[in-house]
C-alpha cells in the first residue's frame, strides 16, 4: 500500500505544508497504527525557480521525493459520473479514478454517489449558492486546500446533489497546485 502527496512549490516556496504534515501523518497512523511526526520540510529541496509540482510517495516512512514543471489544465467539459468507490487516503494506485475518466468522453469527471456530489479526479468542488461557497460533505478525499478554506470559514460543508449542481450560480476546483479555481467556458455533460 502506497501514499503520496502532492506539494506547490514556486520560486523556493513550499506551500501550505502544515496541510500536507497533518494528511500524511494521520494516514500513517490510521494504515499502519503509528503515531509518525514526519516533518516534510525535512525531505523537500525545492527548485529555486519556476512553478514544480512536488510528489512525495510514502509508506510508513518517506520512500521518494519528485518535482515535475507544472502548467495548469483549463477543463472546459465535465460529466458527472456515478461511482460507488471510496478514496479516503492519496492512494498512488488511481486506476479506478483514470479508468472512469478516460472513458466519460469529457476533459473532467465529477463523482456522484447516491446523487451526491463527491469530487472530480483531480479537486475537491465547491458550488455558490445564494452568495455563500459550500463543498461536498463526504468527499473522496479530503483534501489540504479544501481543509484549509473550511478552517478558514471560506467554505461552508454540506451535502450537495445534481440538483444543487444544476443551480448553483458558480462552481470552483480547488486542491494543493490550482488553489481554489473558477473555471471559464466550462460545460457540464448531463
């Protein structure tokens, strides 16, 4: 069994790594039931310059760090799929996730269980309705930024379904390399 995390690094910065310590530590402690204090600083060198997706795969201990250039994708469909799987760790194995997207005939998926909204194959979600940002109650994972924006009160959780999908009056993608993203020209596939 196989984790990562994925880490923005721009110019030098690492990026929110309290988020990415906490994730980590408690995936350590609930799969292998050992209390870890793995401090990711310890083990990330950053380019000094340019925009690097950083991915630290890990076990019970760090096993390899990796920094990939990185240019963010602009979706401009997505379909949302039913899929009755759980994802609650960054699992390095994403078959399932890639398999479902390579065959919805869209740029992005939207997991949907039980006509509840979850995630997309990269983000967490968030939709506006009446002025105020919610994300997915039960997510398939929860991820550091969309913590973050919790904490922070930006986002507000709750249980979201097509319907709320279909009038909300805008929808974000957020996670560790985009932030929190407003897509432009996005069509969504019913």
């Amino acid at each position: 069994m196989r984790f990562f995390e994925t880490i923005r690094i721009e110019d030098g910065k690492i990026f929110h790594i309290a988020y990415h310590n906490r994730r980590l530590n408690e995936t350590i402690l609930k799969n292998f039931q050992i209390h870890s204090q793995i401090d990711l600083k310890r083990y990330i060198d950053p380019p000094k310059k340019g925009l690097y997706r950083c991915k630290v795969h890990y076990e019970k201990e760090i096993k390899r760090v990796e920094f990939f250039p990185y240019t963010p994708k602009e979706p401009t469909s997505l379909k949302p799929v039913e899929a009755d799987f759980e994802y609650p760790y960054k699992y390095s194995d994403r078959s399932a996730i890639e398999n479902i997207l390579k065959n919805s005939g869209a740029d992005e998926v939207l997991f949907v269980k039980n006509t509840l909204l979850r995630d997309t194959s990269i983000a967490n979600i968030a939709l506006m309705i009446d002025g105020i940002w919610y994300t997915p109650k039960n997510p398939l994972l929860k991820g550091t930024t969309r913590q973050r924006l919790l904490e922070e009160g930006f986002l507000k959780e709750r249980s979201l379904s097509l319907n709320d999908l279909k009038r909300a009056d805008k929808i974000a993608f957020m996670n560790a390399m985009i932030g929190f993203y407003l897509p432009k020209n996005l069509k969504i596939i019913y």
